[in-house]
C-alpha cells in the first residue's frame, strides 16, 4: 500500500514519538515513586526507599537529557537506529527499577500497603502500553518487569486472597500486552499514512509545475510539429528538474538505433552512437531496447554493458546512464529514452518516475509519426481498391464472354478431340485469369473468400506443378513433406493459400537472383505457448508448418521489421510494387495463422507459415460433379446491360432447353415483367447495370410476384454479396465468370426449390 515510503522512514516516526511521550511519562514516572514511597515509608525500610527512589530519580534525569539531545540534534535516517537502541536501553533500565517495587516496596501481610503498591503498578503499566507503543520494545519491556515480579510475589502469599489478585493481575497482564501489541500497529499504520500523505503532497506539487510543460509539449504533438522538436522538449523538461541531468531519445528501426532527440549531450557523440544496433553488450540504451526492460548502469567505466561504447562515453564526460524502452500501447519497442550524469549515480525514485514518464511521453510522438504513415498507406490502398473494384468488374465480364464462347465452341467440336483440348486449355487460362483478378481484390482488401476445409500438401503440390513451368531453369525446386502431412487438413481459401506460396516464391527467386536452390517442406508440429511469439495472440495445439526456404542474400536486420509493411520494397523502380509479402501477412493474418522469419546476410532466408489444424471430421467430401448438363424447359427472363453477355447467357441457356427472354435493359425488363408475371418462372439478372440496379430491379419484381425464383451475378460489385443478397430474397448469388455447368446447376437447382416451395 504504501510502496514509496521506506521503513527506516517508518522507524524514524516511531523512535520521534518514543521521545515525545518519554517526557511527560518521565515525569509521571517520578510523581508516581514518589507516592509510592509515601504509603510504604511507614512499613518499608527507610534505607530501602531512598536508594529505590534515588535510582528512580537518576534513571529520569537521563531520560529527560536523552530527550532533550534527540530534539536539539534532530538525527537523520541514518543515525535513528542508535537513537532507538538508547531509548530501549534506558526503558529496560526504568522497567528494572519498577520491578524492583514489586519485591522490596511490597509489605508483608499488610494487604491495604500491598493493594497500593498493586494500583501504582498497573497504573504505570497502562500508561506504557498506550504511550511506549509506538515502538514494540519498550511497551513490552516494561509491562511485564512491571507485573510479573508482582504476580509471583502474590502468589508466594499462599492465601485465597493473594491467589486471585495473582490470577487477576496474570489475565491484566496478557491484556495489556495484546493492548500494546494492538496500539503498535495502529500507530505503526497512522505513522505510515501521514509519512505517504506528506510525500503525495510533494509530488502533486512537482507534478503541477511539470503538467503545465507537459500540456505544452502535448499541444505541440497535437499541432503535428516535427517530432524532432518534440523530442527535444521532452529532454529539456526533465533536465529541468535534475541540475546535472542531460537526456537522450533514440528512435528503432530494424536492429538499429538513430538519433532522436539530445539537446544537452555533445554533437559528437550523439553521431557516435548513431546507428547503434541493439544488442546485450551495447550500452543502456542498446541493452534496454534489446531486452524491452529498464536498464540502471551506475557507472559507465566498470559496466560490462558499455564495455563496447565505454571510451565513447568517457571521452565526453559521460559516467552513468539509465535507460527506458519506448513502448507502442501493444508493448512493442520503439526507441529508448535515456539519462546521462557526469558522475556514478543510482537513480532516485522521482527520478526512475521522470524517466518511465519521458518514455511514455516518446511513446505519444512515435506512435503519432508510425499513424500518419500509416494512414497514408491507408489512403494508397484506398486508391488500389477503387481502381481494382471498377477493373474486375469490367475484366470478369469479358472473361465470362470468353468463358461462355469457348464452352459453345466445344460443344460444336464433335469428335475433333485435339480442337477440344485446345480449348479446353483457353478455359484453363480463363480460370487462371478469374483468380488473378480475385488476387487483385485480396491486395485492395475488398474480396470476400469463403474457406473450406482442404487438404493443405494437395495445394502445395499444384502451386509448384504451376511453378515449375514459370521458373527459370537455374532454379532447383527441392519439395518435402512428413508423413503425417497427407491426413493434415486445414480450414482455408485454396486460392489465397497458392498466392502466398508464389508470392514467397517469387521472392526467394529474386533474393537468389534467379539461381540456386529452392525449397519447399511441410509437416504437422505440435506448438506450445512459448513456441507462439508474444504478439501473436494464438492458442498452442497442432499446426501445419509449411516452409519456404532459400539460399539468397538474406535479409539485413534493419529491414526485417519494414518487410510486411505495404508497398516496402528493395527492388529496383518497376520490377515490384512492395505488396506481395504485406498480402502474405494479411492473408496468413485471416486465416488464424502465424509467419516467422529466421534469415541472416549471405545465408539465404526461410519463411514458416503455421495454420490451425482442424479435425478429420469436420472434413466434408465434396460432392461429385454431374457428367451432363441439366436440362429443363420453363421460361426464363436474362436481364444483362452487355449485349455480348446478354446473348451468350440465352445461347447457354437455350442449350439446357430452357425458353430464354432476353433484355439489355433493366427498365425494359421490368415492364415485360409487369405487363405478364406469370410468363416466367425464373429471372436472371446482372448487378451493375444503368438505370435500375439488379438488386433495385429485384425488389421491383418481387413487389409484383413475392415468389418468384431469382438469380443475381456481377463481374464485381461492393454492393452486393451473398449475404445481403439472401435478406432481399435472392435464391443464388454469383460471380462471373462461370462455366457453362455451373450455371445449369444452379439454374436447375433454383427452379427445383422453387416448385418445393408452391
């Protein structure tokens, strides 16, 4: 509770009071041996009564000097422990001499003489319990030399009169002990309240001085001036309240530390330690930012952390230094903020608060600086999203035309299986040219992918197939998987996990510089917590531990921190635009996953990607496509703005045997709807069309006839997704280009439940 207050401060109360009440209970003390001595003078020899109160009398002229010694000389902390020795010394005596009392000024016989004798003790022995119990010694001292002599004494008397005053006076004694034991703490407590009331005066005051320079340099952060100016600030002020005191910021990138901020310390050796990479051997600020703690050099010539930088900081006059991480709000350091003195110092308590304060104070400015960056790859990416949205949907359009043309194609071929193949492999392009786009929207943040439980070496294995055929021929692919990875399956996009093993690839063929050898391991490892980086916020289990490794140039430590951020890039203008490995991050990020990176110059680089493994059963078969197309022949409304698409969707359709009407205009679909509802039993419409949007053209219909079957597709539209196409009563939602089958299935499938549902 009371953390800033030491105990010699404590002790220091305690012994002041001890002396404050050793006065006026000197003086009971004296009053009380001599009333005593009155009521025994008649019974008790004279002699034995004057050299009792003699003693009694010298015992209460010490006490008094000590007393009046204690508040001339007003001992520091240092000296109280002697102060407290001395007055338990002098009590142990007092308490003697009262013991005495209760053998030779107790009458034999003479129960009313005795009955006096038994008051004044347990008189005297109340009053030390609550004035001698600011200390425990004394009160405890005393009440028993005071009480238990007395009670034997009574107990030597052998009558039933003197046995329960025994008895009474054991039971007051223990009494009084337990009172004296409870007064301690008491005090011991009030003692340690004033002492923390006093000390948090003090520092509210400092802290109304320091608030009014802190609020300025909060504005000037506000106000978006320079944080070098800022940075300088933050040293000034609390130089200010140390005279001696000079102060330093250095700012992390990668493993190295850069200036800051150091308005009072020497040019030259601010550009000494410029570039300073963190380490446990490289001084307060390289030691703390290395090991993300508190590091208190006393003296900078003796320290085996300086040993590095010692001749550094001697040159300049430098002897000791203390040092603070700057830490983000989610812990992550950013820089150190440090102090420097020109003699060997341990810090102070205000000063440890100065230096964690100026740390967090760094925090504020850094992670402003690390925001504004932040928010102008914000503005980029938004800038990508809008171009690549108004891009994919145009492109799957025409993909949907080539798709649907090259299907109608193969379909004419009979029996000519060469041209068939050929066309076949156009489709495959098609295909690839759809997931490329789907990539596109990945990188502006704007697909949407829908995740399955999939076999991760089944992927593995197609990427490099692909690979293989792209790669130069100085380029060796080594694969390798466990065991184990062939039953290992994982909840996933297939389409996002290949472009995270090409985008890794294309980057280890480049550190390689396009020869040497590149390899690609899977297997099932079993993660603890400690396994799992801090910053990942993982649960341990099984994961699928998919590496890809290479023997290039590695990546310098510096950089090893920017490597994710979006459009960061070592490449040279034009070959790479810095977004392949943010991509990988961000997908591995949605997928519950962890990346590691272990790589060192001249060594080649190995990225490990970990993903959740999920359990056999949650994995479904997939069910099994149908040989021919479905057919049917009810009466089908097209609704697509393009007339390319519009006439290749009847063509698709009239294939299946259904009666196709086709509109390339919504408004004008709408009103052939209108003048005949019951003329259709299902509506296939596009999303992004003037006029009247598909999903506006929808609820228009189904304003006229609620039930009739819906299908709604788009090239791309932000407006539209599965979701909240099924709140206005979309039967099938889905994107082109899709293949000739697809589309018979779904079409199928849409007019089947619809007849369930009449």
């Amino acid at each position: 509770m009371y953390k800033n207050i030491s105990s010699l401060q404590i002790r220091s109360e305690q012994v002041e009071q001890i002396y404050k009440n050793t006065l006026s209970s000197s003086f009971t003390s004296i009053i009380a041996a001599s009333l005593l001595s009155y009521i025994q003078w008649p019974v008790i020899a004279h002699d034995i009564i004057l050299i009792w109160l003699t003693c009694m009398l010298i015992l209460t002229v010490i006490r008094v000097i000590s007393v009046l010694a204690f508040f001339r000389i007003k001992p520091g902390l240092t000296e109280i422990k002697f102060w407290e020795r001395l007055s338990v010394t002098v009590m142990f005596f007092a308490a003697t001499t009262w013991s005495a009392a209760g053998i030779f000024l107790f009458p034999e016989g003479n129960f009313e003489r005795q009955a006096g004798t038994i008051v004044m003790l347990a008189g005297l022995s109340a009053g030390a319990a609550a004035a001698l119990s600011a200390l425990r010694q004394p009160a405890m001292i005393f009440i028993p030399f005071a009480m238990v002599p007395l009670t034997i004494h009574l107990f030597t008397e052998a009558s039933s009169v003197t046995s329960s005053l025994a008895i009474m006076c054991l039971i007051y004694t223990v009494f009084l002990l337990l009172t004296a034991e409870r007064n301690y703490k008491t005090l011991r407590q009030n003692i340690s309240m004033r002492i923390q009331s006093r000390l948090e005066g003090k520092i509210i005051r400092k802290s109304e001085e320091r608030n009014v320079k802190t609020v300025e340099i909060l504005r000037k952060i506000a106000s978006g001036e320079p944080a070098e100016k800022i940075f300088d600030a933050i040293a000034l002020l609390y130089e200010s309240h140390h005279p001696g005191l000079r102060c330093s910021m250095l700012i992390m990138q990668g493993n190295k530390l850069l200036h800051g901020g150091a308005p009072s310390l020497p040019e030259a050796y601010c550009q000494a330690i410029h570039g300073l990479e963190c380490g446990p051997d490289t001084g307060s600020c390289g030691t703390s930012t290395y090991t993300g703690k508190r590091v208190i050099v006393e003296d900078i010539a003796t320290d085996p952390k300086w040993s590095k930088l010692k001749n550094i900081a001697l040159q300049h006059g430098l002897r000791s230094c203390w040092s603070e991480p700057i830490k983000d709000s989610a812990g992550r350091v950013m820089g150190a903020f440090g102090m420097y003195y020109d003699h060997p110092a341990v810090p102070t308590e205000e000063e440890l608060s100065d230096l964690e304060a100026a740390a967090r104070l760094a925090a504020i400015v850094m992670e402003r600086e690390e925001r504004e960056k932040q928010l102008q790859q914000k503005h980029k990416m938004e800038a990508v999203g809008y171009m690549a949205g108004g891009m994919a949907h145009n492109f799957n359009n025409n993909l949907a035309i080539i798709l649907g043309n090259l299907e109608l194609a193969q379909l004419k071929q009979n029996g000519n299986t060469k041209a068939v193949s050929l066309l076949e492999n156009a489709k495959t392009a098609v295909f690839r040219s759809r997931d490329l786009v789907n990539q596109i929207i990945t990188y502006s943040r704007k697909g949407s992918h829908e995740k399955t439980p999939m076999q991760l070496l089944s992927i593995v294995n197609e990427t490099v197939s692909l690979l293989h055929s792209t790669l130069p021929s100085t380029i060796k692919i080594e694969t390798a998987s466990s065991p184990d990875s062939t039953s290992t399956f994982i909840h996933a996009d297939a389409s996002q996990i290949q472009e995270i093993i090409i985008n890794l690839c294309k980057n280890s063929i480049h550190a390689m510089n396009e020869k040497g050898v590149l390899k690609i391991f899977l297997e099932a490892v079993e993660l603890t917590q400690k396994d799992i980086p801090a910053q990942d916020k993982k649960r341990p289990g099984l994961y699928a531990k998919l590496s890809v490794q290479d023997n290039g140039c590695g990546i310098p430590s510096p950089m090893l921190d920017k490597i994710f951020d979006p459009f960061f890039t070592t490449k040279e203008e034009f070959e790479g635009a810095g977004m392949g490995l943010a991509t990988v991050q961000g997908i591995v990020a949605q997928h519950d996953g962890i990346i590691t990176i272990d790589s060192f110059p001249g060594a080649g680089t190995t990225f490990s990607l970990y993903f959740p493994v999920i359990e056999h059963s949650q994995v479904a078969e997939s069910a099994p496509q149908n040989a021919t197309f479905p057919a049917g022949s009810e009466r089908i409304l097209n609704v697509d703005d393009d007339p390319l698409l519009a006439t290749l969707g009847e063509a698709i359709l009239k294939k299946g045997g259904y009666d196709v009407t086709t509109a390339t205009d919504s408004i004008a679909a709408l009103k052939l709807f209108t003048a005949n509802p019951d003329a259709f039993d299902l509506v296939i419409t596009d999303q992004t069309m003037p006029d009247l949007t598909g999903q506006e053209l929808i609820q228009k219909i189904k304003q006229i006839r609620s039930k009739i079957p819906v299908i709604i597709c788009t090239g791309y539209s932000n407006k539209i997704d599965h979701e909240k196409a099924n709140k206005i009563g979309v039967n099938a939602f889905f994107m082109k280009p899709l293949d000739m089958n697809q589309l018979l299935q779904t079409v199928r499938q849409v007019l089947d439940e619809g007849k369930k549902q009449l």
